[in-house]
C-alpha cells in the first residue's frame, strides 16, 4: 500500500490541501475557498475532492494548520469566546487590567486598552501566599478554595485559569486547586500556570493562562468536529496539528494547550522553506509568503527559523509591528513571523485628503475581491488583473473564472472618479503602495534584526507572492529568489516537513556565578524526562529524539534576557561557556558589553523534537535552456513599472517548463496555484527539482 501524507491548511481566501505520495514522493494539491463562518467545512470539502481518486486507508498522517486561536481572540463572528473565571493570590486580582501600565497610543487621552479576557467579576481570590524563592509563607486556606468553587458552580462558567504568585517556583498550591476545581466542576476547562508557563513575570504568565484557557473549549471543539468528519469519511490517520514554534503536535495535546497554535498557519510557510533551503544548501533565507488577506516575512538563519518566546496576540499591527500593550501578551515559542495586511484581496480606499490607502481591510474569501463578480471594492488583485499579471480564464487551471470589467468598474468609481488618476495610473498606484508594505517588513526580519539581505535568498510563495517577489528583491538588493513547484500551497506542504516538538521552560533566578553546574543540568534532566515522555506519546522511537538546549540571561538588574545555545552536557567550563556568549550577543545586539558586571541565568529551555521523514522531492534530468515550443501559451501585454507602461510578454505554462529551462524577463509563468512574474533585468532558470530560481542580471 502506498502511503499519502496530507496537510491542510486554512488561508482567508483558500484552503490548501497538500498530498505526498511516500514512496514515489509525488506530490498532489487542492485548493478550494475558504469558509470563514464554518472552517471545517472547507478542510473537509477539500478531503472529499482528494477522496475521488485515492482510498481513504491509503491516508497515513493528517497535518492541520489553523488560525481558529488568532481569530476567536480578534472577535471573528461565530468564535464567540466562552465565559472564564480566574483563580489568584488575595490581592492579585487586578494583575490583568493593570499590567505593565503600557499605553500603546501614549498621547491619546482616550486610548482603550484591550477588554479583559476575564470580567472582574469573575476573578476569584483564595488566601494562600509562596515567595519568590518557592517557601510556603502562607498555606492555602481549605476555606477560601471552597468558597471559590462555589461560586465557579454558581455562575457556570465554561474554562477557568488558574494563576499564583510565585507559582512558577513552587506549583503545590495551584496544583491542588487544580483538583479541587475539576472533582466539583465538571465538564469545565482548567489551565494552571505552572503547566502552561512556568516562568517568573506574573502579569505575562498568568495572562498567558487566561489565553490558554478561553481558547480550550473553541479549539476542543473545533478539532473534535474536523477529526470526527475526516474519520467519516473513512480515513483511519489520526489528526496532528502545527504548533507556533514549528513543531507538530497530537489533537489532544493541542485541545490541553491551544495557546500553542495562535500562529499556526505562519509558522509552516517558514518551516517549509527551511527544509527546502536545505535541498539547495542554503543556511541564510528570507520568507515571502503573500496570500489573501496578509503578508508574512520570517528569516531562517544558519538552517534554523528565528525564534521569539514572547508575543502579544490580537493586538494592533502597525505597517508590521506588534504594538506593545494592544493585545494579550503571550509566553511560548513563535517563530519570528512579522505579517502586515496586504494580501490578494486588501482593499484600495482614499483617504479624507484624497491620497490612496490599501488595508488592513481585506474583501478574504466572501465576497472576495471585485474580479470574483460579488464584490465592488478594488483589490490589489483587481489591480494585477488590470495590469495584465493575470490571466482571467487561468485562475486555478481554469476552474475559477475573473471578471476584468468588475475589476475595472470598481477602481475606476472607487479610485479613479475621486483621485483625478487613468485607470492604469491607479492600478500600478495600488501595486506600488502594497510593495512598498511587504519591502518593510522584509526589513524588519532581516535589516531591523541585524542581518544584511545581500547575504540572504528570498524563498517566495502564497498564491500572490511570486507575482511581487522581484521588485521587493531588488529594493532590498537580494540577489536570488526561489519559487517552489508549487508556490499556492507551499504553507500546506510545510505541514508535512514539520517535527513532533515539545518546548519545556524552567525559570532559575539565580546569579550564574552562584550556580553550579549540576543543579542546572539536573534542572535540563528534568525537562529532558517531560519532553520524552510527550515523545514517546506520539509515537516517536528513541533513535529519532533530538533534544536542543538554551540558557536566558541578563545583566543583573536588566528587564529581558537574552538566550543563547547550551551545551548537550553542561559542566563548570560549559556554562562559562555560555556567560560568554552572553556577553558577545548583547554586544552583536546592542553594540556593548560589560563583561564586569554579574549575570543572571533567569530561565533554561529545552526542546524535545521527534524526527519526521522528509518528502523527498523526485529530480528530474536537465534538457536543453530553450523551453519547448508548446511551454509558451500565449503573448499579452503586461505593465511594468521600469517601462512606465505595457509590454508584449510571453506567457509559458510551468507544467511544460522543465529542467534547465531559462528565461529572461519580462515573462510570465502561469500554473494552477499562482502566477509568477519575471521582472526586466531578472533570468529564471528551473532547477532539477521543479523550482523556479530568478537571479537579477541588472
């Protein structure tokens, strides 16, 4: 029996489902449009059309990527969120509403801080108090805990988190609420902080809880209904999920910490780039990947995707950035994706002065943008489909037919009529303004981190993103750009390049010169027993085990901590090793270091990661630079911005481009799930497996 391994991911526009053939390495792709009221109903439109033609026992493994988590907290309708209670010291009941005291508008007399996730009335305190070296000053009252259950009972709510003082030292205290709370309340959720972040920083680690436990009944839910529907229609493979960090993780242990999977969806389009960078030798890449409705931009550097351990979800994006103290903070591992709203389907406005705006408005799937024949708002879609970049009756091979004369009547009465501009003058106006969004935040990985992009290869993808992939290349002055085989549904296959991986944190809090070497290794051991234990709970042999260790330090008095590597084994001279490191990525980082000063080792980190097999893509020998004569489907006229206007391009069909094949720009290659445009001064070749890589010649 042939084994197919299946990822799916859900985009604001489409639905990707991803298929890799074991033994051959074949890979088939669906798209459908997505269903933004009922998400499941996309995944499982797209199972049914896989279905028609392989077996449903045939399916070996199902991947998902969601972005259910993000939306339920942005409010989408629908994702209701559930009612949550929250269990604290005395006197910490306020902890979420006063925070850190950051106003993200600082001049606004007004500003609105995000609703809490808990209302006050439902924070609970009990009497009970650990200090911050883990001691019990206070036991927990028997008294008080019951009180508080009482009341849970009471009011019916549906998840409740449970966060303590100093809980991240001594977890005793949380641990028995923890049961009291589920004998007596039945059927309601529970997150304690110390399972969920053991970290120190009560306001992050508790609204972390808070996150987590608002979000267990929607992704419980959600992922029951998609795993009940796959198992009807009679595929056996259990259903897995992309966690935030990259990795993969069970249903069920994903249903016990959804905050792991806020980023899902991103964080594929990265992984797969790094596992396809490693086909080309490649240590240093930039992600593009522009869909639908968003824009993202990741940076993979020496092989291994960026990585943050804290992020604000939900909050406020500002031309890429996260504003502080808009959203609700969250501790676990993302990979450092920065996203902007500018995909497929943002949409064009003018402003009270009359200056031409795009976003964060997206026309998403339904009613999509005007060119699809249900809407009346420009698109950038609606603009490349006016300057000649797509074709009308080639969207998705044909099966998805565009309408030019919707495109045209919506930027011309919602654009040009009031900006005075020619229609052409308006559609390039839209590409130029959404360029210039996607160049910055290809900044911010890259230029914003420290890194030179002349060092690095774009790796561009998403169903739009190889339309606009050269002209943000030649602004940042990176010298080559890879499309993958299949660019649309690049994200979807990522899901099938992803390792099981389990993150584990453990907060120290104590000077590195006080330290010994064998508590911390001991602390490292610990978090080594957790990670294969969820390991072995996947499934996952020993032999495919790989355990990666980091230490977060600061400078004694400092607010962050930077982290940097730990050896696999850590004795005196290693974590020596390891203050120096310190030392040197605060000076990379900030441009000084006082080796004088004290340092404090605040927090160790352990992955625990179980190895996948790769899809191994099947090569195919060169033939001659010439395409064939039937590779070129047509001529039509297309605008680029070099020429101010439009030239005669040659249209080929990437199917009958084969290996070896060049092309010099202006070109355009059209496929099933995107097109990819050949700037002037830009050479495409296609490589031994199916890519396209462009190198600028200018």
């Amino acid at each position: 029996m042939c084994g197919n391994r299946v990822g799916i991911d859900i985009g604001g526009t489409f639905t990707d489902l991803a298929v890799v053939n074991e033994e051959t390495g074949q890979i088939a792709n669906i798209k459908v449009p997505s269903t933004p009221s009922s998400p499941a109903q996309g995944v499982i439109s797209a199972f049914r059309m896989f279905l028609q033609t392989t077996k449903p026992q045939d399916v070996t493994t199902v991947t998902h990527a969601t972005t259910i988590a993000v939306n339920a907290l942005l409010g989408q309708v629908g994702l209701e969120l559930p009612t949550a209670a929250l269990i604290t010291t005395a006197g910490l009941r306020d902890v979420l509403e006063i925070g850190r005291q950051r106003r993200h508008e600082l001049y606004n007399l007004f500003v609105e801080r995000p609703r809490a996730l808990v209302p006050r009335r439902y924070r609970y305190e009990v009497e009970e108090r650990v200090g911050y070296d883990g001691r019990v000053i206070k036991k927990l009252s028997p008294r008080s805990l019951k009180r508080v259950v009482t009341r849970l009972k009471r009011n019916g709510v549906d998840a409740v988190a449970i966060g303590l003082l100093h809980s991240h030292k001594n977890p005793y205290h949380e641990s028995e609420i923890k049961k009291a709370v589920e004998k007596d309340c039945h059927g309601v959720f529970v997150s304690a902080s110390h399972e969920v972040a053991p970290e120190y920083r009560e306001y992050e680690r508790i609204s972390t809880t808070v996150v987590n436990s608002v979000l267990m009944p929607i992704i419980s839910a959600y992922l029951d209904q998609v795993s009940s529907k796959i198992a009807e229609l009679g595929v056996p493979s259990p259903l897995c999920v992309m966690q935030s960090s990259g990795g993969i993780a069970s249903k069920e242990i994903v249903q016990g910490r959804p905050v792991s999977i806020i980023e899902s969806g991103p964080a594929a389009g990265v992984i797969a780039s790094a596992c396809y960078g490693k086909s080309f030798g490649l240590q240093n890449i930039l992600t593009f990947d522009m869909g639908g409705t968003t824009a993202k931009a990741g940076a993979i550097r020496n092989g291994v995707p960026e990585i943050v351990t804290e992020y604000e979800v939900a909050g406020r994006v500002h031309a890429g950035r996260i504003v502080k103290g808009s959203g609700y903070p969250v501790r676990f591992p993302f990979i450092d994706v920065v996203e902007t709203s500018a995909g497929g389907g943002t949409i064009a406005w003018l402003d009270e002065a009359g200056a031409l705006r795009m976003g964060p408005l997206s026309a998403g799937a339904d009613p999509g943008p005007a060119c699809y024949g249900k809407a009346a708002d420009p698109t950038v879609t609606d603009a490349n489909l006016i300057l000649g970049r797509l074709n009308p009756e080639y969207l998705l091979a044909g099966k998805m037919r565009l309408f030019p004369e919707a495109s045209k009547k919506a930027i011309e009465e919602k654009i040009c009529r009031k900006s005075g501009l020619e229609l052409t003058e308006a559609a390039a106006g839209i590409v130029r303004i959404i360029n210039s969004n996607m160049a910055k935040i290809l900044r911010m990985v890259s230029v914003e981190r420290g890194y030179d992009p002349r060092q690095f290869s774009l790796i561009s993808f998403g169903g739009a993103g190889p339309m606009h992939a050269c002209v943000l290349a030649q602004e940042l002055c990176i010298p080559r750009i890879l499309v993958p085989s299949n660019p649309g549904l690049f994200s979807a296959l990522g899901l099938l390049t992803a390792d099981f991986r389990h993150d584990g944190v453990r907060a120290l809090m104590k000077a590195i010169d006080s330290v010994s070497a064998e508590e911390v290794e001991a602390a490292f051991e610990n978090l080594r027993s957790e990670g294969r234990r969820f390991l072995e709970c996947q499934g996952v042999q020993s032999e495919s085990m790989v355990f990666s260790r980091q230490i977060e330090m600061r400078y004694i008095g400092q607010s962050y901590e930077l982290t940097v590597p730990a050896a696999d084994r850590l004795t005196s001279q290693e974590l020596s090793l390891a203050k120096e490191s310190f030392h040197s990525k605060h000076e990379s980082i900030y441009g000084y270091s006082v080796p004088t000063e004290p340092v404090e080792l605040v927090n160790i980190r352990l992955a625990s990661i179980g190895l996948v097999p790769r899809p191994r893509p099947s090569e195919q020998r060169f033939v001659g630079k010439e395409p064939s004569d039937d590779a070129i489907l047509s001529m039509r006229r297309v605008f680029f911005e070099k020429y101010e206007g439009f030239v005669e391009c040659p249209i080929y069909l990437r199917e009958r481009l084969a290996p070896g094949n060049s092309l010099s720009g202006p070109a355009v290659v059209e496929q099933y799930d995107a097109t990819t445009i050949v700037y002037p001064d830009w050479n495409a070749c296609i490589d031994k497996i199916g890519s396209i890589q462009m190198t600028f010649m200018g």
